[in-house]
C-alpha cells in the first residue's frame, strides 16, 4: 500500500493515490487505476465490490474490501458506506501516506472525505 516502493521500473510520477471506487472490477475502475500505476503511482484501493460483472476479477493493486453493493438499492448502499468506517479507520496510517484521494462517484467523495478526517491528512481530494 502507500510507502512502499514501486518495484521493477523508472516511474515518471512518484506517490500514492488512495482511490475510492464503487466496484473494483468495473471497467472505469480498472482503467482509471491502470491509468494511474502506469504513470508510476502506487494505488491503495478502498473499493465495494458489486457481484455484476467479472465475477473472477482480482484486483492487481494493493485493495480494502469495503463489502458488497447492488445498483439501486440506495438504503442498503447508505449502510454499506457506515459499514466501511471502521475499516477506513484501521486503515488511517495507509491514508496519511497517501499524496491525493481519489473517488469515482459522490457516494465515494463522502466516504474519502472520511478517510480524509480519520487520518488527519491534508492531501487533496479529487472528484
């Protein structure tokens, strides 16, 4: 996760991006971190995970599991968001490290702006 060392190649850009995403094996997911590890950042992934598509997909970056969420079920969804605080919580020295935060969607800006408070980070959140 965050602080350690990409390994294998020059990167062009050093840092870590904590990236908060909806569905870690959603293609906009998967690109905009491929984006991001091609450019020589370290991603630590605080991702849902939505039983859709890619069922067999593994994230290649380091990830924290967040839980399950469906489309539209936006009570249940309101209650996985709770739910993944306190992972956001033992996970606050990762986030510290990290040099931005990044969400995909609204619902990922709030709980990133969490992670932001636990871990007393100064580090811009991009939406």
């Amino acid at each position: 996760m965050c602080g350690s060392e990409a390994g294998g190649r020059e990167p062009s850009l050093q840092g870590c991006v904590a990236f908060f995403g909806h569905d870690w094996a959603e293609s906009t997911v998967v690109k905009r971190i491929r984006a991001f590890t091609g450019l020589g950042l370290r991603v630590a992934g605080f991702n849902f995970r939505r039983d859709k598509f890619a069922k067999d997909f593994t994230p290649f970056w380091d990830n924290v599991h967040l839980g399950i969420t469906a489309d539209r079920a936006y009570g249940r969804r309101l209650l996985a968001l709770l739910g993944a605080l306190p992972q956001l919580w033992r996970h606050r020295k990762t986030l510290r490290r990290a040099d931005f935060f990044y969400a995909r969607n609204i619902d990922m800006a709030a709980l990133a702006l969490a992670g932001k408070v636990f871990s007393r980070s100064a580090a811009p959140l991009v939406y």
